[in-house]
C-alpha cells in the first residue's frame, strides 16, 4: 500500500506523500516505469491565500506579525514547536493583563518573546512540579490550573490542526488505507500531541496506520511510506 511522511518537528512540520504519475499533470508525458512519485508537499506554507483565517486567534496573528516572515508558513506557525510555546505566552499575557493571573504581575520570563520552548509547554502539561519550577513555587493553584489549561488547549488545537493534514491526504487518495510514517521531536516527545492526533484521526473515521519513523529524516521517512 502506498503512504505518507508527516513530520512535526521543533522547527517545523512538513507533509510528504506518494501519488500515482497518471494523476500528476506535470509528469504524465515524462518516459518512465515507475507508476509513482513521492510528492513533496511543503504542507507548512498552508493559508497564505486566506484558508486558516477562520481559526486564527489573535494571538497566531500577534506571532506572526512580529514573526520574520509575516504571512507565510501560517500552518506550520500553529503547529511546530518553534512556535508553540509562544502561543502560550501570548494567551497567558493576556491572562495577566486583565488581572486573573500572577496578580498581575507576569514571571520576567513571560515578559521576553520566544522564552516558553516546546519542551515547557509539555512539561507543565505532565506535571505542576514543573510549572512551579518555570514560573515560580509562590504561584496559587488558580494559576497553575490556568497554566496548564492553556498548554493544553494550543497543544490539543496544534495536534488536531496536524490531524488535518493527513486526513486531507487520505481524502485525496480515495480514503484507502496506507501508512503514515511520522517523524520529529513534537510527536515522539510532547506529553499529549501523538495522543490527540491519533484521536482526531480515529474520529474522524481516517484508517491509516502511524508508525514512527526510526531514521531521523523526513526523506527518509517519506520514502519508508512511499514503499510500505
């Protein structure tokens, strides 16, 4: 069966698949034997052209207008790790901006952009030892719940968004089953995120089999499900 690479990474995430030729345009007259092709779909620029607006808060726009590329890689700006830990300190700040967290005043850390990681936002997911230890042991269980509210929702919200992405391709491919080779540190170390996107997947009815990939590349991977 043929199948697909999504890759979820700190950086980024992109998606990868395997198409038959006779249904790629631009290779229809090309002289080959192979009847398939890995299409390489660089999935993170997704929106540009308006499709995620609907979902945006103001806080992904917030990210990406101070981001170094504004308006491009929208999909991947609510996904990756790069930038899922910001997304917590922007809807955080707010918290505290209307008096209901911190008594209003905000750990230094919240207050320097890009200074919640990935791995943070996991942590505090799996455990309140560790929100006390970023953000401080004084902290009230009020605002370690809220903490941890937030961690989850853009953890959950960034996991379904990714679930998106290979039903979307499983959709393409006429719902047939195949394998989905998953790569990248959001998927395989994050306390929730393989969960939940397993979870979409399943609810949405999409029958494909993840298996991690082991090799650490996202080509590689691509062409593990390309070939499975």
């Amino acid at each position: 069966s043929s199948g697909i690479n999504a890759e979820y990474g700190g950086t980024g995430t992109n998606g990868a698949y395997s198409e038959k030729i006779c249904n790629v345009p631009a290779l229809r007259e090309t002289e080959t034997t192979e009847e398939q092709v890995v299409i390489n779909m660089e999935w993170g620029n997704f929106g540009e052209h308006g499709q995620l607006s609907d979902l945006q808060t103001k806080f992904d726009k917030i990210l990406d207008s101070a981001s170094s590329n504004p308006g491009k890689q929208l999909y991947e700006k609510m996904i990756s790790g790069m930038y899922m830990g910001e997304l917590v300190r922007l809807a955080l700040l707010e918290r505290v901006s209307t008096q209901s967290l911190f008594n209003a005043e905000p750990p230094l850390a919240l207050n320097t952009p890009n200074s919640l990681e990935a791995a943070v936002v996991s942590d505090c997911i799996r455990d309140v030892a560790h929100v006390r230890n970023f953000f401080g042991t004084a902290i009230s269980a009020d605002d370690v719940a809220v903490i941890q509210e937030v961690c989850r929702s853009v953890s959950d919200r960034a996991a379904r968004l990714a679930a998106a992405g290979v039903y979307a391709i499983w959709e393409k491919r006429g719902k047939e089953e195949f394998v989905v080779a998953v790569d990248g540190s959001v998927f395989s170390k994050h306390a929730t995120f393989s969960h939940v996107l397993k979870q979409t997947l399943k609810d949405m009815g999409c029958s494909v089999k993840l298996e991690t990939a082991t090799d650490g590349s996202g080509l590689g991977s691509a062409l593990i499900a390309a070939v499975a």
